[in-house]
C-alpha cells in the first residue's frame, strides 16, 4: 500500500522536473524522519525542509537546492573547490572485499539494475578497477570512453562533462566503464576518485561504486564518499578471514558500524562455513546472504544480469531484498523505513 502510494509520488515529482526543467523543487513537511527526507530526495526533488524551519535553515536549504538543480544539468569535472559545496544528495553505495573473485561485480550490477527498477532513481554505476575491471562486460555493453580516460583529461588540466563518458544501459542504469578492450592502465588517483564519487552523487540518487580485488588508496577514498559500504566475502575461511581484517581496520579508522554492511555470497557451492560462523568471525551480523546460483556464471558471459532476465532466479530474489532494504522502500511503513534510512549519512 505504502509502496504504490510512494510510487505515485516518485512519478509526481519527477514529472514535475521534467516537464518545467528550469524550477527547483524543494518539499517542505510536517514529517521530520530522515526516511521521509530520503523518500523525497529519490523522488527527484532537490531539498527537503521540516517545518516549521528557522529563516537560516530554510535559506540554507534554498541555496544548496539551487546549486544541486544546476550541477545536475551541468556534469563538468572540475577541480576540487576549497569548500563551500552543498554536500552530494546521492546515496553513495560502495562494494568492497580484500579478495578476489568473491562477486563484488556481480552484485554490484544487479543492485544497481535492481535500484533502479524498483524506485526509478537516477542510478549511476562507477567501474574503478583500472586493470580488470569487468562491469561493461558483466552488463553486455562496449566500452568506448572509460574512468582512465576521464581521469587523464583532469589530470591533463581539462574540465571533462562526466555525462559524456557515460553508457546507457536498457535498464536505464548509467554506467562509467573501467578500461578499454584489451588496455592496462594505472591505478586511478584516489582523490580523483573521490572528486568523480562527489560530482555523481550531485547528480544521481545512486552512485554504485564497484571496486578492485585488493584494498588500495582509490577503495580507500570510495569507501570515505559512501553512505554504505558493502564488504562482500565468500564462504571460505581465507575469504572470512580478510573480511575480519577489513572489519577491524574500518572500525578503527573510525568507520561507523551504520555505514558497514556485511554481504556473504555463495560464489560456489562448496558450503565450508555457514553464515552464522561468519559472523561470529567477523563479529558482525550478515546484512545479507545471496545463494548459490549457477545461472551466475552464464548470466555474466551472456552480459544479461539476472536481476533483468531471470528475476525469480534465488539469487536475483535476494539482491532485489538488498536494494529495498538499502533504499528504504522494502518495509511497509514509512516509520520502519526509517531504520535505513539511518544507513545513508556520511562520516563527519
Ligand atoms: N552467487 C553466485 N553464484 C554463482 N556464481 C557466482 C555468484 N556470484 C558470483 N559468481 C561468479 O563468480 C565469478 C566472480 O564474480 P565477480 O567477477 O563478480 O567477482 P569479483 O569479486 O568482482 O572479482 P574481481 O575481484 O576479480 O573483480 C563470476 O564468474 C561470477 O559469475
Ligand atoms: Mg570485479
């Protein structure tokens, strides 16, 4: 019930964007929860206000309105600014895990699909693993411009539009590719990462950032942008092992325990540890654990994620599960919403 008046209310505002580009929409309610702030903000409008508002706060939420409204119809790259930027209103979801081959693509592609299909959010996904990155091919595209060849052009000096290296998926997900056919490229600079993460999340609702096998300064730097971070192992004790070890670093750089999600995928089937033993390693509940699925393999040869072409496969069920609990909209009320909605807040 709740969903399909909120679905309507998606449509609404977005409507109202579209046919009057111009005019920034900005919703002012009686209703202070930051599920009903999140619920506005993916329904395309540009601020959210609890009223009543102090004069400052109201003026404040104009101004940074305005800005976003404007950043999104201009996608320019520039230098970093000393400060004074509103903060991005895009949901930052990164996918991370110390090991290789554990499916950080895999999910990252279908939650993206599986975003966008389900609250019709601008969803963005961002390739940043500059040697093997795989997320064009995972998605049946061709890359023609990539993330080195942007971040060349800034390294270069230029103020690249970001809109123009980006595909367009059928499902209506934006996609940043990582490297061209064949190509070796270094790794991106972090900060560039960052700066890129930021001026997406300006623009779009979802940013997915999809990263490289092994921890490096760019998953550093995506993981400082994300409201979410999803570090993925699979069920092996090597795999589980590492997620321990991320863990525990994260948590003492001070990474909150609301922004850090365990997901256990079953990558193959051979179950040596059960999810309740990871946890129990990781000392961290599982989020979220996605079956075995042996139509994974071939829906990635094939570039048709299951999400999109088989979407009662178990393992699409399930990362269908995990993008309504991250974007809120998989409870029935607004008020239980609100649990995720305490997932999308950025360190300081
Ligand atoms: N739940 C699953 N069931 C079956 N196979 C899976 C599952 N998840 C991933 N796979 C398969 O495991 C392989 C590795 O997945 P993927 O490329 O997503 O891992 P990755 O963590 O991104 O790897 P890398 O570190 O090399 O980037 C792929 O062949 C994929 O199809
Ligand atoms: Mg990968």
């Amino acid at each position: 019930m709740w969903k399909s008046r909120w679905r309507s209310r998606t449509a609404r505002w977005s409507v109202v964007q579209a046919s009057a580009p111009r005019v920034t929409a900005v919703v002012i309610s009686h209703r202070r929860d930051a599920a009903t702030a999140q619920k506005v903000m993916l329904s395309g409008a540009r601020g959210f206000v609890a009223s009543p508002a102090e004069p400052h706060a109201l003026d404040a939420t104009l101004r940074a309105a305005r800005t976003r409204h404007l950043d999104a119809q201009e996608m320019i790259l520039r230098p970093p600014s000393a400060g004074g930027e509103p903060p991005p209103a895009g949901f930052v979801i990164t996918v991370f895990g110390p090991k290789g081959g554990v499916g950080k693509t895999t999910i990252a592609a279908n939650l993206a699909i599986s975003l966008r299909r389900q609250s019709q959010a601008r969803v963005v996904i961002v390739d940043t693993d500059a040697y093997f990155g795989d997320i064009a091919l995972t998605l049946g595209l061709k890359p023609e411009r990539t993330l080195p060849d942007l971040l060349e052009q800034v390294a270069a000096g230029e103020r690249p539009d970001v809109m123009s290296f980006l595909l367009q998926h059928p499902s209506g997900v934006a996609v940043l590719p990582a490297r061209h056919a064949g190509g070796v490229h270094s790794p991106p600079d972090a900060e560039a990462i960052a700066h890129l993460i930021r001026t997406l999340a300006r623009s779009f609702d979802f940013v997915v950032v999809d990263t490289p096998g092994a921890f490096g300064p760019s998953v550093a730097a995506a993981l400082d942008e994300s409201t979410t971070a999803l570090l993925v192992t699979s069920a092996d004790m090597a795999s589980v092992k590492d997620a321990r070890i991320s863990m525990e670093a994260l948590r003492e750089e001070g990474f909150s325990d609301d922004r850090l999600k365990l997901v256990v995928n079953h990558a193959t089937n051979a179950n040596s540890v059960t999810d309740s033993d990871i946890a129990r390693t990781v000392q961290t509940e599982v989020f979220c654990s996605i079956p075995h699925d042996r139509e994974v393999p071939i829906s990635t040869q094939r570039g048709e994620p299951l999400v999109l072409h088989a979407p009662r496969a178990r393992m699409a069920q399930e990362v269908n599960e995990l993008a309504a609990m991250l974007s809120g909209l998989g409870t029935t009320e607004p008020e239980q919403a609100g649990v995720f909605g305490g997932l999308f807040r950025r360190r300081g």
